[in-house]
C-alpha cells in the first residue's frame, strides 16, 4: 500500500496525518512534508499514525532526522500508533525521544502546553 498524508495547520502546529506504509519508495514524501512545514515556521508538529500500517528503516531515519531536528526547536508528538510500529520504535530506541498520546485530542492538549 502506498502512503499518503493529510495535512491540517494551524498557527505554529502542524498535524500529519499518515495512511499506509513507509518504505525506501516513499519516505522522501514524508521527509518532504516536514521539511516544508518546519521551514514555514511550524515547530509543533504531530503525526497522526491512526492509518499508518507499518514503517521501515527509512521511516525511522525521517522519524530520528525529525526528532534532532527539533530538538530545542519544537515538539513533536505522535498519535494513536499502532502495536507495530510501537515496537518498531522501542526496538530502536525512538521511543525514548518521542512524546506519544493515545488519541489525537490528547496529542493536541501535550503538545499545546
């Protein structure tokens, strides 16, 4: 399945919505989509993971380029991501540098303050 992303911006918050998987193919799509926002001057972004399917080592790259990144920049938080790539992340140790919420309203308040 290939991946598209749904995009909502509001002020300096940006939600990405992913619905798919990320492989070597389309990871530039997502990187892409970052890049734009982060240079449009949005540093609170949250990917919304409720359709995303799986990821590879090249959605981890753009997940570990995002997160040094915003580092003293921003916040990014992830949503409603699934027992895969859940692990996916732990088994990387992402985890441990990327805020997560259940539900995207819950991602929405932590990121907001």
């Amino acid at each position: 399945m290939a991946l598209e992303l749904s995009l909502e911006e509001h002020q300096e918050l940006a939600i990405i919505a992913l619905d798919g998987n990320v492989r070597t193919s389309n990871a530039n799509l997502l990187q892409d989509t970052i890049d734009m926002l982060v240079d449009d001057g949005h540093s609170r972004i949250i990917l919304d993971c409720k359709g995303l399917i799986s990821m590879n080592s090249d959605g981890l790259a753009v997940l570990s380029d995002l997160v040094k990144h915003m580092r003293g920049r921003g916040r990014l938080v992830l949503c409603r991501v699934n027992k895969p790539v859940q692990d996916l992340l732990h088994i990387s140790g992402l985890d441990l540098f990327i805020e997560s919420e259940s539900s995207k309203d819950a991602a929405i308040r932590r990121i907001l303050h």
